[in-house]
C-alpha cells in the first residue's frame, strides 16, 4: 500500500484493523461505507499517512475521555 495512494474503504478497514489498539478500533467499529464516502467527499482523498494521522488523533482523543472520567492518565 502505497504512502500517497489515495485507500479503497477495504484498505482503510483493513489498515484500521492492523492498527486497531492505536485508534484503528474507531474505524472499524463506527465507520461504515457511506460515512467513508462523505469524507472523502468532504474533504478528499484518505491515503495511508492521513489515515495512520486519524487514528492517532483519535486514540489521543480516547485517552483523553478516559482522563477525564477517572481521573488518571491512560
């Protein structure tokens, strides 16, 4: 898979899988075909680098839930 190609929603699943306890589990459990559409509708192209940037926003985003309702840093 290359780094500047834009994904299929198959390649994404399949990268939000293979990095699924980095954020990839978001994608894979909320993420379905016409909400992948839209995105790239929205706001263009999913390559592997912007996918791999999502999955990090959002385990960052996870942790920081997590905080805030007990209290610790996870």
């Amino acid at each position: 898979m290359a780094r500047g190609k834009a994904l299929t929603y198959e390649e994404f699943i399949a990268l939000a899988k293979e990095n699924y306890t980095k954020g990839g589990g978001v994608a894979v459990e909320c993420w379905e075909r016409y909400q992948f559409d839209e995105y790239v509708k929205m706001f263009g192209a999913i390559t592997k680098t912007k996918a791999l940037r999502m999955f990090r926003d959002w385990r960052e985003q996870e942790k920081e839930q997590k905080a805030m309702m007990f209290g610790e840093q996870w």
